[in-house]
C-alpha cells in the first residue's frame, strides 16, 4: 500500500513442538472479539486459530528450564522444589497441580509423562528454552504431538484428536501412578 507500518507484531514459539505460537508482549485491555478482529487483520493471520488472548497482567518466575529439574527440584540444590506461579505456570489450577506434583515427587525418582497435563506444563517448565521463557498455561498445544497412523493423511477432526489426547493421558497417568 505504500503505507508506513505503525505496530509490529512478533510470534515467539511458545511450545517444544513447534505448534503454538504467542504473541511476544501482547498485554491489552482490548475485548477479545475486538482482539479476534484486530488481529485477523493482520497478513497471514486472517484463519489463524487463537489458543488464548492478551490481557494485561504481571507475572513473577524463574527462569524454570535453566533452575529445575522434571521433578521441580532445584538442579544445583536436590532436594529444594519449587511450585506454583513462581515456576512458570498460569492459572490456579495449574499452580495447585504442580504444588501437587512436588509433593508427590519428594522421595520418589519417577517423573510425570509428558502426555499428561500435569507432565506437559512441568516439560515446559523444564525442558523449554531458557533463554526465551515465559509462563505456560495448560493447552492442548504443549502436549506432544499424537503418533497417528501413515494412513491418515489429514488426520482425526478437533473432537476426535481431543479424544485421542485424552485417552493417552489417562492411560500414561494411571501407568505412572501404579509405579510411584
């Protein structure tokens, strides 16, 4: 158009397997219909699935991946675990799974799959790159990848996938807690 851009938007990967993406300090106090239509506009966005919206908010953690361990020990102190917002996750629920986590990880040496939704957020919190970390909530896109069939060349619908996440989590979870 000729026309000098005024606002730049960057995609930072936000998860291990390359398919969720965030947008790199997008705090608004925009709605989130306003957001889906502003955002749409933008050239390569327009069908572009939106996992979760900007909203303006502070968060404090550590740097997780470069500190702890799968298990949130401490790595240059075992014994020292760390929990909850401080780690890197967001949300209520996942600040109480990992305090959860922790507990059930002092004495044991078995780590969470990362299958599981508690496994999946303690594989960000541990295995992401430490020098572009940020907070995580649970979404269906920091879950590793299903292993489907050669056959299937699109593979399963939203509804089946979810189903096949869900299926496998809870087959690796009871397994996990069978051993610990």
């Amino acid at each position: 158009t000729g026309r000098m851009p005024y606002a730049v938007v960057q995609l930072r990967q936000d998860d291990t397997h390359a398919t969720l993406y965030n947008m790199v300090g997008f705090q608004t106090r925009m709605s989130y219909p306003e957001q889906d239509r502003v955002l749409r506009m933008i050239p390569g966005l327009e069908n572009a699935k939106f996992a979760s919206h900007g909203s303006v908010h502070r968060n404090t953690y550590i740097n997780s991946p470069l500190l702890l361990d799968e298990t949130l020990q401490l790595k240059k102190h075992p014994g020292i675990y760390v929990a909850g917002q401080l780690t890197g996750v967001e949300g209520y629920l996942e600040s109480a799974a990992t305090g959860l986590y922790a507990g059930k990880m002092f004495g044991s040496t078995g780590a969470i799959p990362s299958t599981t939704a508690i496994g999946a957020l303690i594989d960000h919190v541990a295995h992401s790159n430490s020098k572009h970390f940020q907070p995580m909530k649970c979404l269906w896109g920091i879950f590793p990848p299903l292993e489907l069939h050669p056959s299937t060349s699109r593979g399963p619908k939203k509804a089946e996938r979810k189903k096949l996440y869900l299926d496998r989590a809870r087959s690796d979870f009871k397994n996990w807690l069978s051993k610990c």
